[in-house]
C-alpha cells in the first residue's frame, strides 16, 4: 500500500485544527450515499421485470400467432396454385383439341377437294413429277430449264 493512499484515508472528521481524525471508508460512504436511492429503484426494478416478461409472453404469442397464419396462407396458396394450375391445363386441352379438330377439318375439306377434282389432277401431277425425275436424270423430255442443248 502506498503512503499516500494511507494518508487518504485519514482526513479530518470536524472543524480545521481539531485534534481528532476519523479513517475515511469510500465503501461505507458509498454505501451511506447510495443504498436509499437503490431501495428507492428496487420497486421500478421490479415492475421493469414485470413489464419484460409481459412483453416476452405478449411477443411469443405474437410470434406464434404470425407462424400460424403463414401457414394458413402457404397452405391456401398451394391449393389454389393446384387450382390455377389445372385450370391452365384443362384450357390448353381445350385449345389443343380446337385447333387439332380445326386441322383435321382442313385437311378432309383438301381432301375431298382433290377428290372431286378427279383423276385428271392426279395424272396431270404424275405426268408432271414423271418428267421432272426423267429431266434430272438427263433421259429424254425437255431439257432442264438453264441447260444447253
């Protein structure tokens, strides 16, 4: 221990000049200074800790109380994307099944077309493929168009 923290701790208790000296103890006068303010904070420690576990318990409810209703929301939003979703389907069956019937129809009108037009127009199309095939070959008929004679 230091000298001077000795000497500190002797101060003199009563008027300048008095003879007589009392140890000086921080701890007690702390103790004197601050005990009554912290019995005085001891009540609003108390209710500060009742107020924190209200808060606690009311923010665990809230808590739960927002899982819930996640998952009541992502349970709606799955059945209605199942819902949304067959929806798109059954549309696009519908339209496959349009467009399908539309080409078939097409095709049987085009059908019925060449049919009524008759063999003439088959044998005028042999004839036709019959002298080009005959043309790339170089074997008779009429030279190919852009060939020298």
């Amino acid at each position: 221990m230091d000298i001077r923290e000795l000497f500190r701790r002797f101060r003199p208790a009563g008027t300048p000049g008095a003879a007589v000296a009392v140890p000086d103890d921080p701890a007690r006068r702390n103790a004197v200074e601050l005990d009554p303010v912290f019995a005085a904070l001891a009540a609003a420690n108390t209710a500060a800790g009742v107020i924190r576990a209200a808060a606690e318990r009311k923010a665990a409810e809230r808590e739960r109380s927002a899982a819930d209703e996640a998952a009541r929301i992502t349970g709606t939003a799955r059945r209605d994307a199942r819902i949304v979703r067959d929806e798109a389907f059954a549309t696009a069956q519908d339209e496959i099944r349009r467009t399908g019937a539309a080409l078939i129809a097409t095709a049987r009108a085009d059908a019925a077309a060449i049919v009524a037009a008759g063999p003439d127009v088959l044998t005028g199309a042999a004839d036709i493929v019959a002298e080009a095939a005959m043309r790339a070959a170089g074997v008779g008929g009429s030279p190919p168009p852009g060939a020298s004679p």
